[in-house]
C-alpha cells in the first residue's frame, strides 16, 4: 500500500507515524485514565500530565530516532547484520543483567542463550553464491579503479610516429603537429 501511494523518504514516513501514534497515545491516555482511579483532580490531573509527556517523549526518542537509526543501519550495513543485531538483543540483555544487576541466570536459560546465538551466527553465514557475488562485485570495482588509474598511460603510435593517449584528443594539438 504504502509502496504505491507514498513517494516521499522512508525516515519522514517513520516520524510521521510514530508522531502520530504517540500523540493517539497521550490523547487515549489523558482522555481515559485507568479503571479504578479517582477523578481527575489538579494535583492527580498533573501527575499524570507527566506521565503523558514522559510517553510522548519516550516515543519521540525511543521510537522515531530508534526507528530511524533502525532505516539508516538496513541502508547501510544490510539486513543480514541488522537482524544478526536484532537477534542477539536478548542475549545482550541477559549478560547485562548478570554483569551489571548481578542477576542470575539459571543453567537452563544460559544454554538456551547460546543455543540461540550459535544458530543467530549459523543463520547469517552467507552462502556460496552470496560470496561469489560479492567476490565479482569487488573485482569488478577494482577493474574500475584500475582503468580509471591506468587510463591516462595507455598510449599509441599514431602514423607520424607520435604518441598519444586518451588525453592528446584535442584537436588544436593536431594541427600544430608536424606534417
């Protein structure tokens, strides 16, 4: 849908609607309090004024700029890394959870990480026909560079004996050559 009706850049697109989803969400959550609440007085109207500027906020930084870098990382780097990242979130949660929480991990848990990081790693090998591609891709860049390098050198004999390259085309040169 949005392929076909929506021209402009993907990073616009992503602040327009995680824009639009969090001001849905402070208007929702402002017109709705929790079940159970007392009535919106002052003091509790402006504690949860808070928290609805809190959740705009949060959705500003943690799902525009998030999402956005999440756009520019799939630009840049593929999606093969970005989900090898996405993938290993939960491994990085529960190591910083042990290192800087002190947490424990159960034995159980620790096997079913690194049952999930080893297939994460297996899963994002690429294969032999991605390598070939990339080798053939780098070789022809390469090739480029080195014709962009070598053209300049690359010179010929014309029939009076001089030599001449890609460079020596103009034609006021020729007409001062000797006949």
């Amino acid at each position: 849908l949005w392929e076909r009706h929506y021209h402009g850049s993907p990073y616009a697109l992503n602040t327009f609607k995680c824009t639009l989803a969090s001001a849905g969400f402070a208007v929702l959550a402002t017109a709705c309090p929790p079940p159970g609440s007392p009535p919106l007085t002052a003091p509790l109207l402006a504690a949860h004024r808070d928290s609805v500027l809190y959740l705009v906020l949060s959705g500003v930084c943690g799902i525009v700029v998030g999402d956005c870098c999440w756009l520019l990382a799939l630009q840049r780097i593929g999606a093969v890394q970005v989900l090898v990242c996405a993938a290993l979130k939960p491994f990085l949660a529960a190591a910083l959870g042990v290192v800087a929480l002190g947490e424990v991990l159960p034995p159980m848990a620790a096997v079913a990480l690194l049952v999930t990081v080893a297939g994460v790693a297996l899963a994002s090998l690429p294969t032999p026909e991605a390598l070939e591609a990339r080798r053939l891709r780098e070789q022809e860049m390469t090739n480029k560079a080195l014709d962009l390098e070598l053209a300049p050198l690359a010179a010929e004999e014309d029939d009076d004996g001089y030599t001449t390259s890609a460079e020596d085309d103009d034609p006021e040169d020729a007409a001062r050559a000797p006949a």
